[in-house]
C-alpha cells in the first residue's frame, strides 16, 4: 500500500499547507525578490518579473514536488502510525 493512500485526505490536505509554508520560509530570499519587483505593477509583472519568478518556482519545486511530498507523508506515517 502506497503511503498516499494511507492518509486520510484531511491528513494529505494538512500536509501538503504545512509543507508549503515551510517551503515559503525556506525560500524567503526569493520570495521577497518577488514581490519587491512585483510592488507597483499590474500586468507588466509577467514579464518584467519573469527571472524572479522562475526562481521562487524553482525553489518551491525543491521542497513541494511530488518526490518531497512522498518524503513527507512517509515521515508523517513512521511518526504518527
């Protein structure tokens, strides 16, 4: 049985909220790149603020990909089951 399917899906969902917030505070540097480039733009943040974007999505992917998200669950399961 796969760890995904051993967790309820109120588990998965709690999970992958604190798994994200973490992610945010782990990439708080690109974050605020971000949004420092974004202040004061509407539609020409898409391509003005393309490079900073990509880089906090990069970041992000580290820590919420489907791989992490495995790790994750089957952390939460060793600990909690």
């Amino acid at each position: 049985m796969s760890s995904t399917k051993a967790l309820s899906n109120r588990e998965e969902e709690a999970l992958l909220k604190e798994t994200k917030a973490e992610a945010l505070k782990k990439c708080d540097q690109f974050v605020k790149e971000f949004a420092q480039c974004s202040s004061g733009r509407t539609v020409s943040v898409a391509w003005a603020c393309r490079d900073q974007h990509k880089a906090l999505q990069d970041c992000m992917k580290k820590y919420t990909s489907a791989e992490a998200m495995e790790s994750v669950k089957a952390e939460y399961l060793a600990k909690n089951r």
